[in-house]
C-alpha cells in the first residue's frame, strides 16, 4: 500500500496526515509548531509513521503548507537584499519603484532601484528598445552586492520580451545562481503593484529554500525518499522547483488548504467553510471545489500588490483567544496565547480565560479540567460565548455575494467550539477529521498553472486565440508537476477592456491535473 504524507505548519500547530492511494484518511493528528519549524515538522512525522505504523518506503508523495513566506514579510525576518529594474523609461518614470511600500522594508530590502528604457504597449508595441547596454552596467553594479533581482516592464504580461532578455543578460554576467523574478510570471495587470508582488516574491527566496530543505530534511532524517510538493493559495501544488522561483504563491495556502479539505470531507464542493484555528477563525468560500479568488488587489505586510489571492475573511477568534474582563464587561482577543495553550489555558492549569476555558464551562466541549472553570459566573459566560458565535455568524455573512443561506462547513482544531446551527447557514458539517483538514488540503492537492494575458480579439480570432491561451496554461501545469495525461481546463475568464482600443481582452485560464507518478 503507497501513501501520501501531508502536513501544515500553522502559528499554533503543525497538523499531519497520512492518506491511503483512495485517498482515504489512515491517521492524523497535530503537534505544537516550534519556533524553528523544522523541529515541529520531524516531529510530526516521526509520531505519524510510529503511531500509523506504516514502512517508510511506502509513502510516495510529501506534500507541505507553510506560513513561512507569509511570516517573513509581516514580521520583515529573514528577507533577500534585492535590486529592482524596472524597464519603462522615459514613459514609466513618473512614480518611483518601492513608492508606497513602508520604510523599514526599503531599509531592508536594500533600496537599491534603477530605471531603464524599454516596455511595451497595451497591444505589444515596443514603447522604446530595449537599453541592453544600461542593464549590463546595472548587473556589474549589483554584483556580490544583492541576494536576488526583480525584473517588471510596462505591459509585460502582453509581451515579456524586454524581462525575458534582461534576464539573459543578467545571467551572462552574474551567473545563474543569482535568483532573477520576471513580473509578467508573477501578477496580473497594473504596473505598480505587479512590480510590488515580484520585489515581495524576489525578497522571500531565501526564507522558501531554507523552509524547503528544512521540510527535505526532516523526511531524510526518517528515511523518507518521496516526491515533494509545496502547497499554493490556489489549492494546488507546485515541485520544489517550482516553489523557489515563485515562492510569493504559498502565501495564504494554509486557509486554502482548510477550504480545500473541508470540501473533500464534507463532499460539497460549493459551500462558505470556516477554519477555526487557535488564533485565528478564517472564512471562505468554495466554488466548484476550489477557493473563490478575491478581486481586489491584496496589501500583504503593508505593500500593495495583485497576485493571485484567496478571498478570505480572517477574524482574531479561536481557541487560544484571550477573553479579557472587566467587572461585568468582557472583550474577545484579538490576542491569543497561540500554541501556549496547554500551558496557559485555564483547563489546563494556567491563568488566562481563552475561548476554549469558555466552551468547556458551558459544556460544549470536553477539554483538560473543568473544574478548574466552574466557578467562573455561568451568565457572563453565556454572553461572551453568544458574542463568540456572533462574530462568526457576522463574518459568514459579510462574505457572502447574496442573501440565501449557503451550506457552511466548520472545520479547524477549534470547530467543536461553536454550535452545530448558524445564522446564514442551510447546513453546519463537522465532518469527521475535520480538525486537520489544512494538512489533508495539502495532501489531496493537484497541481495547476495559470496564464493571464491581454489579446486583441475579434470574431474571426477568437477560437484561435482562446486556443492558443489553453495550451499556455495546460504546459505551466506540466511544468509545474502535472501528468500530461490528466490536465484539463477548470477555468476560464475572458474580459473586454473598454478603456483600451482595438478590442482588447483581458483572458485568465487555470488548468488543473493530478500528479505525475
């Protein structure tokens, strides 16, 4: 019997799983995350492979989701010196690179920026030659002096030419070990916050390799000889490859993999799932079994950008929130003692009231002991759990696109703390397993590509072109991982551009396959 390993390493804790070829759940369970992650993920697998008792040699595939890359932004740890070029002069001068993005990121990522000539139009046209001669003296500037490079031109994603050869000439003299990020790889349309997106994606490299090998390692150290995968926000995979040119991608992949594990545990592939983890209770929606993309650019550690984003509503609830009093008065967090819960909770012999010392009083749930919470007064306990129940019922409903009620799934470590009825739901699931559904998302993940480009489209071209488009996305999905045998279309989104002539449309396609064996 082969079996997949999945894990997430989330703030509170790392949740494992181990799944069967039919995908059936052979054993999970969750661990404290450790500040150095790669302890907390040797030992999850080490206590999965012993508790399972499974030989090592089965296991084929290892798949891990990671809030690295989203910590070392926000946190400013850790980050790459990196050398910004933006090719667009003199028409793309107007507003400096790095303009908007907080001081102490410049001061860390270097401020070290340059402008050249180049760029194109919205229909392909050369705006000026490219100046080959200017990005040879930026490289001979830049050498042994960044950690990575971030390349945008005007319109790149119509035409990347001018990225693509600065590229080459970059690698020419510094070589190809110097990580180089093409903007028309990585966001969508709008030029300032595409070349945020590839400087943020260029100044995490460092952070994604060491997460990699730490992940390589801990699977080494067990024995473990399988195919590595990292998870994405889209709720696909990505090789290991993959993951250190873009490593931007497996920001917010742990909600993602909540929504795409509940979806695969309760077998409802349109619903608003809700992931109460031990910080944070994260909400979003399925559609058609993936997570619905938000639409609006996404600030991410205070810089503006328009990647590819999950649309997630994220609340300061879950069962390590602090409940702080007041006479007769209570608010609810935003604070949590995270994964210092089994020292800090009072069930478990600390001195801090959390939302689970909450539940437990209440008789929700069985935790730790609960005579450590029964003489705390049942009326002020009622009021702050209704507040509890009252501020997920607010998030389903803000982040809902009509007024029916949608099925909702409560899923995450923290599900047993709230009731099994809802305002705005048709259905609560608590499906079984459904507290690692995160590391069960990373495992039961397929692999995708994307391409979004901006045609001219006529009725004689259209075909032709959407054809064209197609094949782009189905060979990033194979470049990406997938067997070429089973990768098919799960996406398509094509918009006309009124401001633009000449019928522009903007065209998005996602493709989607399982794993190449």
């Amino acid at each position: 019997m082969k079996f997949r390993l999945g894990i997430d390493v989330g703030g509170t804790n790392t949740d494992g799983v181990l799944l069967d070829r039919n995908m059936n759940v052979v054993h999970s369970l969750k661990t404290p995350t450790t500040d150095d992650v790669e302890t907390g993920i040797y030992n999850t697998i080490d206590q999965l492979i012993t508790n399972a008792n499974v030989d090592v040699e089965n296991i084929e595939f290892a798949m891990l989701g990671t809030t690295q890359c989203t910590n070392a932004i926000v946190e400013r740890k850790n980050l790459n010196k990196v050398a910004i070029i933006r090719i667009g002069a003199p028409a793309g001068t107007a507003i400096k690179p790095l303009a908007g993005v907080p001081d102490d990121l410049k001061a860390i990522l270097g401020n070290y920026t340059d402008m050249v000539e180049g760029g194109h139009e919205f229909n392909g046209d050369e705006i000026s030659p490219l100046n080959e001669g200017k990005i040879r003296l930026i490289a001979e500037e830049i050498k042994d002096n960044v950690d990575s490079i971030a390349v945008t031109s005007i319109f790149s994603p119509v035409s990347n030419s001018h990225e693509t050869r600065t590229e080459e000439i970059l690698r020419e003299i510094l070589g190809d070990d110097i990580p180089v990020s093409l903007s028309s790889e990585i966001g969508s349309m709008g030029l300032l916050e595409r070349e945020n997106a590839t400087i943020l994606n260029a100044s995490i490299i460092n952070v994604a390799k060491k997460t990699a090998d730490g992940f390589e390692k801990a699977l080494n150290t067990k024995g473990i000889d399988a195919k590595v995968f990292f998870c994405q926000n889209d709720g696909t995979l990505m090789s290991k490859e993959y993951t250190l040119k873009y490593p931007i991608l497996t920001v917010a992949c742990g909600p993602t993999n909540s929504l795409r594990g509940a979806s695969f545990l309760s077998d409802n592939k349109d619903a608003i799932i809700v992931d109460v983890g031990g910080t944070t209770t994260d909400i979003g929606v399925l559609a058609k079994g993936f997570p619905r993309q938000s639409s609006i650019a996404v600030e991410l550690g205070g810089v503006r950008t328009n990647f590819r984003m999950p649309d997630i509503h994220s609340i300061g609830l879950g069962g390590g929130t602090i409940i702080h009093l007041d006479g007769d008065q209570f608010t609810v967090g935003p604070d949590s003692v995270g994964h210092r819960i089994q020292e800090e909770a009072l069930v478990f012999g600390g001195s801090t009231l959390t939302a689970t010392d909450v539940a437990v009083a209440l008789g929700k749930v069985t935790l730790g002991n609960p005579k450590n919470v029964s003489h705390l007064d049942h009326e002020l306990l009622s009021a702050i759990y209704q507040r509890m129940t009252e501020m997920v019922e607010e998030s389903i409903d803000k982040i809902k696109t009509s007024a029916d009620d949608m099925p909702v799934a409560l899923v995450g470590g923290g599900n047993v703390l709230f009731p099994d009825d809802l305002k705005g739901a048709s259905e609560v699931y608590k499906p079984e397993n459904g507290g690692v559904a995160n590391a069960i998302g990373s495992a039961i993940s397929q692999i995708s590509g994307e391409i979004e480009k901006i045609y001219a489209i006529s009725q004689e071209n259209r075909e032709e072109i959407l054809s064209s488009a197609k094949e782009l996305a189905i060979n990033e999905t194979i470049e990406a991982g997938a067997d070429s045998e089973k990768v098919e279309i799960v996406d398509i989104e094509s918009v006309p551009l009124a401001y633009l002539p000449g019928n522009a449309t903007r065209v998005k396609i996602k493709a989607a396959g399982d794993l190449a064996l």
